[in-house]
C-alpha cells in the first residue's frame, strides 16, 4: 500500500470553513476533497449521498456476508475478551466497553509518543515535540489542539501489533459481515489549550455529537494509552443512535449536530462518557453520535483503529480529513 501521505497545507483551515462557514460554503471548501474521494474509489459517491440514510444503509446491511473463522484467532493480546458479548453489545447499543491492552503494549506506545514529533492540527507544516506543546503554541501562535503522527506510527511495533490484533478483525467481520477490512490506524494527542476556537474543535472532532460518513457500514476500536479522566477529553458515545435516526438529521448533508437536538431524540440518558485507566479499549458503531471532549487540564493520548466494507481511502488511512 501506498501510504505517502498528500500534502496537507492549509488543510485545517479550509476544514474550519467547512465546518463553520454557511451550508454552500462549507459544501463548497470541501468539492476538491470529495472529486479527489470519488476519483480514487467512484463508488464512493452513492455511498456519501445514500449511507446517511436508514432506507439506504439497511439495503446495504442486507449484502453483509458470513463471517469466516479465523485460523488465527487464539492468538489475541485481549486473553479474556469474549467476541459474542461485545457483538451483541455493538447490535444493541452500539458501543462495548472493556478491552484491556496489555500494559507492556500501551507503555510501549506511549514511550514512542513521547520520543516522536506530532503535528499540530492534522496540520504537516506544525511539527513539535508533544512535551514542548505550550512552546510550539508560542512558535506557531496559535493553539494546538490536537497532535497526530499519521503514518509515523506504523514505526511502532506495539501500534501494528493492535492493528493486526485476530480479535479486532473478528469482531469487524461478526459485526460488519465477512467483508470486514482494515481502513483506518491513527494515534494521536487532545491537548488542553484555552485558546481553540470553534472551527479547531470541530477539525479534531471535539465538543460537538456527529456520526463519521467514510462508508457505508463501519467499526471504530479506540484505545486510551494514558489515563482519562473527566479533565483529559473522554470519548462520549450516544447510546443506541447507530440504529435509529431522525428524519432531519437522514435529509442534510451535515454531520455534526448540537447536543440539544441530538439528547432531544436519544434522550438525555442516552450519552456514555467513557473514562479508565491507560490501556482501557472500547468499540463502537461510528454511525451513531458521538464525540471527543477537550481535555480541560491533562492531554489524552488515544489510538484508533477503524474497519469497513470498502476499499480503504489513501487520505483517511491515518485520520487526513481534508485535501486541496
Ligand atoms: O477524539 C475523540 O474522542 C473522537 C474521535 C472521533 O470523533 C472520530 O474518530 O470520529
């Protein structure tokens, strides 16, 4: 696979357009990300227009194939995991709790954050030490809310050793069907700032409920390689909003919503806010609402690995949101 990454220049603030400016605007910012989608992958366009819909993601579901045992599957890091739980918890509330990483895996990972440059806001021209955060701020005057390594990572032997985890697969192909398939491995950092602005929030996807629209069906495995408290920006996921979905949020081409309108249909029980201990792993259905929070005091440094049913985008692989 080809993972050379595009040039990413000026990305973070057509994404703040995208997010902020007027609905034609921000439709309009993005044309060139979504011509390079379609060129790359053509069906990509029935899925963008139809996936949002119930009608047209329960037509898509239909095509889910078997599962097929894997030879493998002994060989998990996550000894007590049992996979027929955590389908059945994704069926009925889209989201299970409770994978554990073992701690020579998270330290492994987090000691590879700590010796490694991120950069700022998806961002490749704001490169900086995570530790020297405050500083990269001053240099680049402007706030930093988020650090990731994109393809960096795929140098970290414990990171690969999660991607490539039987588990994860299995569960993907339980779930999502037999075509289940590897689309996304990113790492990353939420750090406190009190500057960030809106449309900062919205490029790391933080603050604000939206569902993720990069197929048709999907899967999201985060794991938290520090501790996460209510001060580090836990992951908040809507509870049973992967199966059910208002009309008005079907029909627009917007993916993010306030918490108003989407605690008015799932109701105000329905939000989980997962915090735990380094190496606590979770799953979820990104179709349903959710969001990360920004850490109010300690940066959170947190992995995903996400599977689909389509050709994985080049862009997305390691969390790019927006080419020029
Ligand atoms: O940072 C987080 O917890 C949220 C990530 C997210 O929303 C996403 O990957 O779609």
């Amino acid at each position: 696979m080809n993972l050379a990454a595009p040039d990413n220049s000026g990305a973070a603030s057509l994404e703040a357009i995208a997010r902020n400016g007027s609905l034609l605007r921000r439709i309009a910012v993005r044309i060139p990300t979504y011509m390079t989608d379609l060129r790359e992958n053509p069906a990509w366009l029935p899925m963008f227009m139809l996936a949002r819909t119930m009608p047209g993601r329960r037509m898509h579901w239909l095509g889910a194939r078997r599962a097929r045992p894997l030879e493998n599957a002994e060989e998990t890091m996550f000894a007590s995991a049992d996979r027929g739980r955590a389908v059945q918890a994704l069926r009925s509330e889209g989201l299970f709790s409770g994978l554990m990483l073992p701690r020579a895996i998270h330290e492994e990972i987090a000691a590879f954050a700590n010796r490694t440059p991120c950069f700022g806001n998806f961002d490749r021209r704001l490169e900086f030490m995570p530790q020297e955060h405050a500083e990269a701020e001053r240099r680049f005057g402007r706030s930093l809310l988020s650090g990731h390594y994109f393809e960096r990572i795929l140098d970290c032997p414990a990171a690969l050793a999660i991607q490539k985890d039987p588990l994860l697969l299995d569960i993907a192909q339980h779930y999502l069907g037999g075509q289940a398939k590897l689309i996304t491995t990113r790492v990353w950092w939420s750090f406190p700032t009190g500057k960030a602005s809106d449309a900062d929030k919205n490029l790391a996807s933080l603050g604000k409920y939206h569902f993720d629209l990069d197929d048709w069906r999907m899967l999201k495995f985060f794991f938290y390689l520090v501790p996460v408290d209510a001060g580090t920006g836990p992951h908040v996921y809507v509870r049973g909003s992967h199966r059910r979905r208002a009309l008005k949020h079907q029909l627009t081409l917007l993916v993010g919503h306030s918490a108003e309108e989407v605690l008015g249909v799932y109701g105000p029980q329905s939000p989980v806010t997962l915090t735990g201990e380094a190496g606590l792993g979770f799953v979820e259905d990104p179709f349903g609402f959710h969001m990360g929070t920004v850490p109010a005091h300690t940066p959170r440094l947190m992995m995903e690995v996400g599977f689909g049913v389509s050709k994985p985008s080049r862009r997305r692989f390691h969390g790019e949101p927006v080419i020029r």
